[in-house]
C-alpha cells in the first residue's frame, strides 16, 4: 500500500469527532489522543506557528504516519481512545503501569448456589461485579475477609444436596453445606444477599438483620447458633470501626489524589459508600514525564472508570481534569446516573482530598523504598560512586536542610543514612544564631560551620568524617556550601546538592547538573536523604512555631507572669483550653484570681 505524504493526509481531515492514532517509522503506533475535530487537533500537531511541549515536540519528531477513526459524538471517540491505549499502550501516552484486565470480584446470579469469586472478564450479564481493583493481591484481600465472614461456598463442584460427607469448610462454619443438603436454597440465597449488602458498603444494614437474628436464635435457646452469628457480628464490627476516618464524609463518593516523581505517578482512591470509607486502592501510572498533573488525572480517570463495574454519583478529584463536559458526560453514560466531578477546595472534602493526597505521598515514598531495597545497598553505593566521581564508596551520607518562614525561627537539621540506612542516633538539630534576615546560603553555612568545627574539635560522634554531603537545594546552595568546607581546610568531602524542583543534582565545578536517570535507584536513596533531611527540619521548626505561639498569646497579658503561666498551662494543657474555659475556672486556679481571668477572658 502507497503511504501518502503526510502534508497530504492533513488536507483530507475531515472536521468531525474522531480518534487518531500517530506511527513511527516501523508502524508501530506511538501515540493514540481523541479529538472533537480531527481536522483542527491533528493538524495542530504539524503546525510551525505553534508552540508545543517538550513531550509533544519528541513525538512529533517521531511521527512517519498517521490514521484515523470517525465516530458519531466526542463521547464515542472517548471510549475508542480508551480502548486503543489499551491494545496497543503506545509509548507517549500516559498509562496505568503494568496495565492488564483488572481483576473483579463476581457474584454468578445466574447459578442456584452462587459463590464469589475473582475474574478478570467484565460482561454484561446477570453477575454481580465489585471493582475493579488495582491487584489480584487486594481482590483477595477482600475475597478473604468476605469469606471469613460470610459462610458461602468455595468450591466449583455440582450440587445435589445427596454428597455423603462435607469439606473442611463446613465443619469451621465457613460454609452451609449445600452439597450434603444442610441447607434450604432460601437461607442460602439470604447469606449471598447479605454479601452483596456488605460489599455494597451497607454493613450497617447487615448488622441490624444480624442482631435480629441473634435474639431470635437466643430466645428460642438455639444457643450454638446464637454465638455463631455474634461472632460474625464481631467481625462485621470490626470492619466497620476500621472504616472509620478523622473526617466526617457523607453519601457515596470516589476520592482520587496522586504523589508523583518525573516519570512515574502514584495515584490513591479511597471508596466511601454509606458514609463509610469501604475500601482504598492505588494503581501507578507511567509515561508523565512533562505532563500536567491535570492531564494525569485526566488520563487516569478516563482509563480506569472504562472498566469500573460501578462508578458513585460524586467522583472528588485533587486536579481538575481536561475537558470535564464531555469527561462528565461519558462518566453518566457509563453509570446510567448523573455523575459529578468536584475538585474541593475548603471543608471536609478538601480535607478528605488531603488526607487521600498524603497516603499517595506515603505509597509513592514506600514503592520507591521497596524499588531500592531490590537492589542491594552496597551497588547502589557503587553505582553513587562512579556517576558522581566520588574517591570512596559513600558509605556514610549526611544530608543537610534549612527550614524557616521569612527568616523567622530558622533551623537546620543534619541526617545521617548509614550504608545506604537511616541512622536515628547520629541525627542533629541546629537553632540558627547568627542569620537575621532571609538568606538561606547564609543558614546553610552556619550549620555546617558549626558540625564541621565539632568534628574537629571533638572525639564523639560528631568527629565521624561523612564520604559525601548532600545539600537541599541547587548550584547557588552547592557554592555556599563549598566557601565553608575550603574555611575549614575540609574540601575533600564530597558535596553535592539535590535541587527539588527538576530533581537536578550538582557536584562542584560543573555547571550542568549530573546525568542521573529519574527512575535510577541512586536517585531515590538521594531523594530519601533529602527529604528525610527536609522532615527532621520541619518537625523542629514547627515545634518551635508552637511553643513560640503559647508564649507570645499569655506572655502579652497583664498580670501572667510565668508562674502563672505555668499554673494555667497544667490545669488546661493548651492556650485553646484555657480559651474556652469558664470565667469560673480560671479563677481557681492557684495564683489567679476573678479580675486576673477576667483579663486572660479578654485578651484570648
């Protein structure tokens, strides 16, 4: 087949809502997008007015053809474009990493005694679908904890009700025993209900028809059975206690937010059905590099609710997504029910999306330690030694930080990992004492002014010589850094600085930074450093910000000098209590008297 120049392809586009897919010189499809009009979107592309990403300005380059699919509506065009992306995972589209069917867990309603259990086939048939989940490990987590609770059958085998003898499984009380006959379809048909109510998130439900159950067995002296269902209440209570979160939530809702590194995102979802945190799952997400945390969720949105077995009337984003009509839209074709995309910005929900957006952080941080950990220390370190031209393996790294707002109660930290590990006991806190005003270089040179004349001067842990510095910050840090060390005759350990807004690492007398993958391993242990360094930091600088608060709120009072001050602060543990106490109270406590509270009332 003649392939036409491309030149000539665009003038053909026709102005409708479609799919394109662009190939490389091997014909392999490269990149798959949507577009209300082909004719405008594709030829943007080509375009030498317009100015494009770095991301999109590679893959033009890479461009040798294209095709493209008409389809009748942009929400058509949606869905094919998801559909695509999953046939072919074109390398520059952003994709769910290690992306397969995701697994469900299925009820077969169409059977007379219907079990549970985990598929990765979605039909539209009677079953009844609850997921998908990001794993096979967390669907049989769940499957696990159902079947702990719930005393459905596991096996494939045919039932008569005429077997001889049951499984193991009967005899524990994880099953009702079908096979033998112990139990009439309708009870059984009862529990399978009660299954779906609980993963529906409707314990509360389940529980009260429990509880019913109890009496009644209890009172007709079914005492065997009684104790059964309390402890299957037990167990149902203790799902529901774990559901709890601080934030109080409401109706049913998906709550998506995402931590992320250059190439790699990490995105959370916690499901709350009922009121009820019922379950949480992560997926990641690659292919990001120069992509907008919008077009991110944007993507990931699209591809996972494309199999969701059920999609809740709210879906709470942390960034809003592109195109949120037609992405609205197609979301209430998918679920048959209006469906509202929210980005929070205040209240519980925006809360609810912080709380979301910190077990990303906390998942992305651990994925990267257990990525390290299947390396081990000593290559990594060997590794750190050759890319940054170091005359030893690091096996001692101290890395240093500086954490101040506006010059205000500045503090450094000092952190130290030992063979590629945390080392807790050698870790150090400085107050700043000579540096008045902003100027972080000044900061960073005091702390390690400081650290570096006790290795000198003493025989402690502080006389340890670390085999590389690392420095929070970029080349103007770095150079900072430096004057200090040559001060003190101490310019041959190692420095290097980790700057955190391109993740770019600096050695001195290079101007350019140091080429380190984003991916390397090398990179997430100085990641860790830092941000370790960053934590230790701002930990004691918010412990002062506090104590500096309680201070500066009593110590303006007339009359409270630091007895008394003292005497308010143990009868009420906090400036807030002694805020909301009675005029009463306060006026029994030693030391104060009516005209003294009336005046703490007053300034607080």
């Amino acid at each position: 087949m003649v392939q036409l120049p491309i030149e000539t392809q665009l003038k053909v586009l026709p102005g409708k809502p479609g799919v394109y897919l662009f190939k490389d010189n091997q014909g392999k499809v490269i990149y798959v997008g949507k577009a209300a009009s082909l004719h405008h979107r594709v030829r943007a592309y080509f375009s030498p007015s317009t100015n494009l990403p770095a991301k999109v300005q590679r893959l033009v380059a890479k461009i040798s053809d294209f095709e493209y699919i008409v389809t009748d509506s942009e929400q058509e065009a949606l869905i094919l474009e998801c559909n695509l992306i999953k046939k072919y995972r074109p390398r520059y589209n952003v994709s769910l990493k290690d992306d397969k069917t995701f697994p469900y867990l299925k009820i077969d309603l169409d059977n007379d005694w219907p079990s549970v259990r985990i598929t990765r086939r979605f039909h539209k048939d009677r079953g009844k679908y609850f997921g998908p989940f990001a794993s096979a490990g967390s669907v049989r987590k769940t499957l696990r904890l159902v079947k702990k609770i719930f005393p459905f059958r596991s096996c494939n085998k045919a039932i008569t009700g005429t077997d001889s003898k049951p499984c193991l499984d009967y005899h524990i009380h994880r099953c009702l025993g079908p096979c033998i006959g112990a139990v009439s379809k309708e009870d059984y048909d009862e529990v399978i209900r009660q299954v779906i109510l609980f993963l529906e998130g409707k314990q509360e439900l389940v529980l009260r028809e429990l509880k019913h159950k109890m009496k009644n067995a209890s009172q007709q002296l079914q005492f065997e059975k009684a104790v059964w269902l309390r402890d299957q209440i037990r167990a149902i209570e203790r799902v529901i206690e774990g559901q709890r979160i601080a934030v109080t939530v409401r109706g049913e809702q998906d709550v998506i937010a995402l931590a992320r590194t250059k190439d790699l995102a990490y995105v959370e979802i916690f499901f709350i059905r009922n009121n009820k945190l019922i379950g949480r799952d992560h997926l990641l997400v690659d292919g990001i590099r120069d992509e907008e945390p919008n077009q991110i969720m944007t993507s990931f949105i699209k591809q996972y609710y494309a199999s969701a077995s059920s999609i809740p009337p709210r879906i709470l984003v942390q960034y809003p997504v592109d195109e949120p009509v037609v992405i609205t839209k197609w979301l209430q074709n998918q679920r048959g029910a209006p469906v509202k995309l929210h980005v929070p910005r205040q209240g519980t929900k925006k809360q609810l999306i912080d709380i979301v957006a910190e077990n990303a952080r906390q998942g992305l941080e651990l994925y990267q330690i257990k990525q390290s950990a299947l390396v081990e220390p000593a290559i990594i370190l060997e590794e750190l030694k050759e890319r940054l031209c170091l005359p030893r393996i690091p096996l001692r790294i101290e890395g240093y930080d500086i954490s101040n707002i506006r010059g205000n109660l500045a503090v450094g930290s000092m952190v130290v990992f030992d063979k590629a590990m945390p080392k807790l006991a050698h870790y150090r806190r400085f107050r700043i004492k000579t540096v008045g005003s902003i100027d972080d270089y000044a900061m960073i040179q005091e702390v390690l002014r400081r650290r570096f004349r006790k290795c000198l001067d003493t025989e402690d842990k502080w006389s340890i010589v670390p085999d590389l510095v690392l420095i929070d910050g970029g080349k103007g840090h770095l150079n900072a850094a430096l004057v200090v060390m040559k001060e003190l005759e101490l310019d041959s350990i190692p420095l290097v600085s980790l700057a955190k807004e391109r993740e770019k690492v600096f050695i001195p007398g290079n101007s350019e930074p140091v080429d380190i993958p984003q991916t390397s391993t090398m990179l997430h242990l100085l990641q860790r450093i830092r941000d370790e360094a960053h934590r230790f930091a701002l930990g004691y600088h918010q412990r002062l910000r506090h104590k500096e608060g309680i201070a500066s709120a009593l110590d303006s009072i007339p009359g409270i000098g630091p007895k008394r001050k003292k005497a308010l602060l143990k009868k009420f543990g906090s400036v807030q209590s002694i805020k909301e106490a009675s005029m009463e109270g306060l006026a029994l406590v030693e030391g104060m008297t009516n005209k003294l509270a009336e005046k703490v009332k007053e300034y607080l």
